[in-house]
C-alpha cells in the first residue's frame, strides 16, 4: 500500500531480500475468489488515468492531472477517513494557468464521497506495475489456502476486513495526512499473517538474489516473519529514508489481523504436505529436495 503525493511525486523503496514464487501447499478446492481479486486489480489498474487501456489518451500534464483527481476520488485520505468530512477544493482533472505556469485546477468536489467507501476502493487501486504485481504475486501464492481454510464468502470478509484494519490503523496515526492511500497491501499482509499462523511448516520456494537468483525452499515461517520483522523496522524508519510513501504502518496492522483473526483456526488445520523430491511442484530427479 503506497501513499501518492497529490503533487505527483512517488518515492517508493525497494528493499529486495526474497521473491517467494511458489508454495508446497496443495489445496482442496478452486480458489475462486484469490483468482477474482487478482483479476479486478488488474481491470482496474489498466483502465485507471494514464493506463493502458485508459479511453482518455491523455499524457503529460494532462494525465497527471487526471489521475489526481482520480485518486483524490477514489483513494483513502486518512483526514477524510478520521474526521469523515471532504476537502472543500479537490483537483478537477482539468489544467489551468497562473502566475507560475500551467497546472492542475481544483474546485469544489462535485461528487459525493463516503470516506469509508473509500477504504475499500482504494484496495483495488496501484501506483504503478511493481507496486500490482508484486501485490499480486503474495496474494496468488498465499491467498489460495487461507481461501482453501476459510470458505469462499469467509475468506472474502477476512480479506476486506485486513484491508480495513490496515488503512484504518494507518489513518489513525497520520489522522491530519491529505495524501491518498491506495494499494491492496495491506489486506495483503493480513493472508500473509493468517498463512503463518495456519501453516508455519509449509515450504515455500524463493529466489535470494545473491550474485545470481539462488532458489531455495525455506519454511513460512522464516520467510513471512523476516518479511513482517522488516515491514516493523521500517515502520519505524529504521534504514528508509523518506520513508513516508510507503505505509509500512498499514502492512504491520494487516498482518497482525490477520494473525489474530486466524488463530481461533489453528487447532483445527491440518498440516501442509512434506513431499519429497518436489521441485517448483513438479516431480523432480531422485534426491533433489
């Protein structure tokens, strides 16, 4: 989940330590609705101001100004979310002239916004095609079994309920931001705290960029509590600077959610398989672990 700067700037860091890309975690049923979600992300990701398939065709100053006032419409602001009250001037779409050049107009809304609408529509929105596809990447590979654990409609709510949690909490804290907050990370965060609480042993095969790409098959446990021990120590600001447009506040609320809503359902999982001689799935030479 990434906050845009409603003048246009992005900073987004980085901080590649392991791409998972598969889990050795069969799963009993179709998981219709991971496979939904992935799909209305995307749809909405292209057809989004300036995407690929956005009707507009607009570039430059005109598209900048078009997706401001799309994101002001449809992405969270924690002020609006805290204090539910729209700004009185929004950006219009439109381009204007002043003293100091052309520019984005704004206005008074003409629409009507409910800001805890907006949390969920700003679920489905991306700044970009890292930003989506690393997102739905985790949600492919771990949303297929808490999906498989908690039923379709069930898993449906726990992942509304992460993203919530998530944007609220982030709001809660930064309760005077006007930045929009977009980005399905942190109902995201809550599969991945659910998925370390319901399958700990679970192997999941990543890639470790050291020199080359080095596959590995690590249990979840280490790879999702490194992954959330660095969303915290970057929450704090430990080794980001400019660490303000990345909420790693958001992925750290997701998660513990999401953690704390799944173990009620603990006792009752039954472990993943330990197959051997798996590789990426597939049946693999004698001896390859």
């Amino acid at each position: 989940m990434f906050t845009v700067s409603i003048r246009g700037t992005h900073r987004g860091h980085t901080f590649l330590v392991v791409i998972p890309v598969h889990d050795v975690n069969p799963v009993r049923r179709t998981p219709y609705v991971t496979y939904a979600l992935i799909a209305a992300n995307i749809l909405v990701f292209l057809t989004m101001p300036g995407g690929p398939l956005s009707l507009t065709g607009e570039s430059g100053l005109a598209q900048l100004c078009q997706t401001h006032a799309f994101l002001e419409r449809w992405a969270a602001v924690p002020r609006e979310l805290i204090h539910d009250q729209l700004p009185r001037l929004v950006p219009t779409g439109e381009i204007g002239a002043s003293r100091s050049g052309p520019g984005c107009v704004v206005g008074p809304p003409g629409y009507d916004k409910s800001p805890p609408l907006s949390a969920l529509s700003a679920m489905f929105l991306h700044g970009g095609w890292l930003h989506l596809l690393g997102n739905m990447l985790f949600l492919l590979i771990f949303g297929n079994n808490i999906e498989d654990r908690l039923g379709h409609v069930r898993f449906l709510l726990f992942y509304a309920a992460c993203g919530y949690a998530a944007t609220y909490a982030y709001a809660l804290v930064n309760a005077d931001s006007s930045e929009p907050l977009i980005g399905a990370s942190g109902a995201i965060a809550g599969v991945l705290g659910a998925y370390l609480v319901l399958y700990p042993k679970a192997r999941i095969w990543v890639l470790v960029p050291f020199l080359i790409f080095l596959p590995l098959r690590l249990p979840a446990w280490l790879v999702l509590g490194f992954w959330f021990g660095l969303q915290a120590w970057y929450s704090s600001g430990g080794a980001v600077s400019d660490a303000g447009t990345v909420a790693y506040l958001a992925h750290v609320a997701g998660f513990v959610v999401g953690m704390l809503l799944a173990w009620p359902l603990r006792p009752g999982t039954p472990p993943p398989p330990e197959p051997r001689g798996l590789l990426f799935g597939r049946r693999a030479r004698p001896g390859l672990q």
